[in-house]
C-alpha cells in the first residue's frame, strides 16, 4: 500500500531517496541512445547556458510527490533536460531530480519505447490508480503534474518518433517540418531520426539526433574530430600540389 509522506517530517532530498527502482534496462540501444543524445547537445547547450546552470538526465528519477515507498512518487525519463539549475547540488553529484526542493519542471522529456509506446501513452490519472502500484500513467505526469513543454516518444523497433507540445494545459501532438524533424524552438533545435552506425550497432539502426535551425546535424565529439581530421588532410594534399611541405611551412 502506498502512503504520503508524513508532513509533519523534513522533506527529503536527493542523497536521502532512492535512485533506482530496481528495473532492468529494457534493450541494449537505451543507454547509447541517451549518450548520443547527450553529447550532441552539449556545445549548444554551453552556449545558452554560459555558466553552466543547467542539468541533463539519463535514467535518473524525478520525485514529483512523497509517498512510503519513495519510489512511487519518482518517474524516470530515459532522456531530460532542466534549464536554470546547478549540474551539481552541494558540490555532489546529483542522484535525483527533487521537484519540491528546486521547482523548475525538464523542458523535454524523451522515453525510448521498446514496445509499442502504450507504457508511454499512458494518460491514467492518479485518481484512478490501483494503489497497491501506486504508478499513474507517464503521459499523465508529464501532462499534468510536471507540466514538461516538451514530450517526445520513440519506439526503438519502428524507428517511429511522436513529439508533444503542451498547449494551454494539454499535449498536442506535433508535425514534422519539411526535413522530416521537430522543431524544438525553446532550444533553437530540432529533433528527429537519423540512420548509421553509432557506436558500434548495425548500419541500418535509427537513432534519435539533433539538428538546428538550419537543418545541419549536430555532431558528437568523435564526429567532429573526425571532421577536423579529414579538413586537415585535404589541406596537406592542396599544400603538397603547390609544393608546400605541411611538416615544415615557414613561419608568417
């Protein structure tokens, strides 16, 4: 049975809830998925944020209410970003996100769907919950209680992605632009699918990726490296044609 917290003791805070609920991961592409997501979006993310008052989330539980188990109380995004808050709290590691203690709902919220998505589609109301479970419907929290702008939804196995917008108080489901992506115009970015290799899977898998406003993708860190090694060896292929040594170029 699943009961409220006692008002009339301090609340808790990160370092005193749970940080997992024992659940198992569902498919191996969950966690590259969110890595992929994550740093992609950090230079844009720095740019905005200068310093550094932001905080992204990967698996990591969201307290939105104080029940006994803690754990009932917590939903858990595969993919968030918090603007407006310290990465750190205290000079710790966040082991949670306590909406009582910081106030500032995620801006969007990504659940990577192994099935058919229902789990995320799930608009149950906690009035109708059987209370044993405790667990209302995640597009219910995230609707009506987290009030998150931003909601997107993408099944693994369809390469398939739904994105929300809340809209006075209700989800409407977005269209896609021209290229096939979801503007997200609170961060200047778009969202959408991209197919290759990341790290290692299969050529054809789909991933989720962000674009800009432009429509260019959003590199991660090896992609960008690599981009710049391939510039640097075309230019020592054109300094080579003027018979230009690029080892040894005299100094300006």
């Amino acid at each position: 049975m699943v009961q409220l917290h006692d008002l009339t003791t301090p609340l808790p805070d990160h370092t005193q809830l749970p940080e997992s609920d024992g659940t198992f991961v569902k498919n191996f592409q969950e966690h590259p998925q969110s890595l992929l997501l994550t740093d992609s979006i950090v230079p844009t993310l720095n740019q905005r944020h200068p310093e550094g008052d932001y905080a992204i989330g990967q698996d990591c539980g969201i307290y939105w209410r104080q029940t006994d188990p803690p754990e009932a109380g917590a939903i858990a995004p595969d993919w968030f970003y918090v603007p407006g808050v310290p990465p750190l709290l205290e000079g710790q590691f966040r082991r949670s996100y306590v909406l009582w203690k910081e106030f500032i709902p995620p801006l969007i919220v990504l659940e990577f769907a192994s099935g058919d998505g229902a789990e995320e589609r799930d608009c149950t109301p906690l009035a109708q919950v059987n209370q044993p479970t405790g667990k209302p419907g995640k597009f219910w929290v995230y609707e009506q209680i987290l009030r998150v702008p931003y909601y997107g939804i993408y099944e693994i196995g369809r390469s398939r992605l739904e994105v929300y917008r809340l809209v006075e108080g209700t989800y409407q489901l977005l269209s896609p632009n021209e290229r096939g992506h979801f503007p997200i115009s609170a961060l200047g970015v778009e969202l959408g699918v991209w197919r290759g290799a990341y790290p290692n899977q299969a050529q054809t898998a789909g991933w989720l990726r962000w674009w800009d406003g432009e429509g260019q993708l959003l590199l991660t860190g090896q992609e960008r490296a690599e981009v710049e090694r391939q510039r640097a060896e075309r230019l020592a292929v054109y300094l080579r044609a003027q018979g230009l040594d690029p080892d040894n170029l005299p100094e300006l």
